[in-house]
C-alpha cells in the first residue's frame, strides 16, 4: 500500500483557513451543508464550525423513506454537538410523486434523482440564509467518478476534495469527531444495507492507494501492479477514472468568438468586480 499520510494537525489549520478565505472572498459569511451522518460531511461540518462560528454554519437533514434511521440519527449527534443551525426536510414526497410517473427507475437512477433534489434544496436554502454551499465529497469519490453531475458535486467549496476517503478517516480521528460516525461502513445510503465499498469493489485503503499511484505519483498501470495491486482492480479503477472525467470538467463549449468562457477567458471563480 503507498503511505498517503499526512499532518493532521497542518492539514487541519490549512482548511480552516481555506474556508475562511473563501468564503470571505465570495462575498459569504455563511456556509450550509448537507449533512448525512457520514465522517465527509461531519468533517467539513466541523471545520466550518471552527473557522466560521457555529452560528454561521447551517446544515440541512433531507432523509427518503429508505434512509437508514441511524443517518438521521447520526446526522443530529453532530448538529447538536457543534450547536450550529438544523433543519431537517423530508425528500419522500418529492421523489415518489415523480417516481409514480416513471415506468422503471433502477438504482442509479433514484440515486441520482435524490442526490439532485438535495442540491436543488441545499441551494434554494443557500439564498434563503445568504449562505455558500459547501460541498463534501473527497477526491477518492470526487475520481472514480462515485459522485452525482449536477447533484453532490454540485457546490461552491470543495474543503476535502482533495482528500482521499482514508485520509478523511484519520483527520476525523484526529478532531475526535464521534466513534459511531467513524464506526460505520461508508454509505451513500441510497438503499438498505448500501455500502460504497462494495459498489466500488475494493476497500478503500486499496482504493485510495492506486488512485494515489496512478494520479499523484503518475505511475504506470503496469508499475502499480509491480507494486503487489491486482491487474482487474488497477484496471477497474483507471477505467472509472478516465470515463467520467466530463463530471470533473466544464462541459464543451463551441468556440467562435475572441474569448470563450472555460477555453481562453480563464479567472479565478471569486474575480474582483
């Protein structure tokens, strides 16, 4: 496995002071979060806290009818415990009145419809409380393609973006953020008994020690199978890599004039006016 640890106690500081840069930047004194009991969003729920103020930080609890009890659960532990601003909306209603509509709807399917009813929520709510959406997905996510376009990935901050799921894990131990939430198998919570590893096919120390190789180090498929990682996951992985580069880039844009956004008129997202 390649080490891929890191100060945590640098790391920590570094994205408070990331979030409190841009969100002054962008014009912000509040941030707002779906927050899912899972350690991503209890991690930048708890950094948020801690650069903000737990009264400029808002989360926003949107169970579906197949959501485990424990996420809600969970999810109100961490609110609770940082004493920042909740509200909790139910989704049920909203996806199943369009579900009737539908003849079939597979898993992907309602994964990705629940996923963008929340970023439909959490942005409408955004410009209720005059507040930025803060994104928690991580990089291991974030490159295999393990997100929702236009849907979790949709956001105006990216804290542990470039985090890889294990190391998330271990900033989380070291900010002593609860043992049940860093208990639990990682889940996007889409259906019963869901796991995220099982999906993916590894675990994520493995996971994240091909993609460190593969992307940080730019190590050849071959080398890191030399390096003892199995021919179909290296090449499971590479592949989920490179066929969802579109969610990771803006979408084509036909040129034709002098400048064209995302081609040659390139600024910081926070340009001064």
């Amino acid at each position: 496995m390649a080490d891929i640890s890191l100060n945590y106690e640098m790391l920590k500081k570094f994205l408070i002071y990331f979030i409190k840069e841009e969100v002054k930047t962008n014009k912000f004194n509040k941030t707002i979060l779906g927050l899912s009991g899972g350690v991503d969003s209890a991690v930048v729920a708890y950094l948020s806290t801690e650069a903000l103020g737990k009264e400029n930080v808002v989360a926003i609890l949107m169970p579906y009818k197949l959501s485990s009890p424990d996420s809600k659960e969970d999810a109100l532990l961490i609110a609770d415990k940082l004493g920042i601003r909740h509200e909790i909306f139910e989704i049920t209603g909203i996806a199943d009145e369009y579900f009737k509509q539908i003849d079939h709807m597979d898993r992907i399917r309602i994964g990705n419809f629940l996923s963008r009813i929340r970023m439909s929520i959490l942005f409408d709510k955004a410009r209720e409380y005059d507040a930025i959406v803060m994104g928690t997905s991580n990089k291991s996510e974030i490159m295999l393609g393990y997100t929702t376009w236009y849907g979790d990935m949709a956001a105006g901050l990216y804290p542990i973006g470039d985090l890889y799921k294990t190391q998330v894990f271990e900033l989380a131990k070291f900010m002593k953020i609860s043992e049940k939430v860093l208990n639990k198998a990682p889940s996007a919570d889409l259906w019963p008994g869901q796991k995220d590893e099982d999906e993916l096919g590894a675990l994520y120390p493995e996971l994240d020690s091909v993609l460190y190789l593969y992307i940080d180090e730019r190590k050849s498929m071959e080398e890191i199978m030399l390096l003892g990682h199995s021919k179909e996951l290296v090449e499971n992985i590479i592949r989920r890599v490179n066929s969802t580069q579109f969610k990771r880039t803006i979408p084509p844009v036909a040129k034709f004039s002098a400048r064209t956004f995302g081609i040659d008129f390139l600024y910081p997202h926070d340009m001064k006016r």
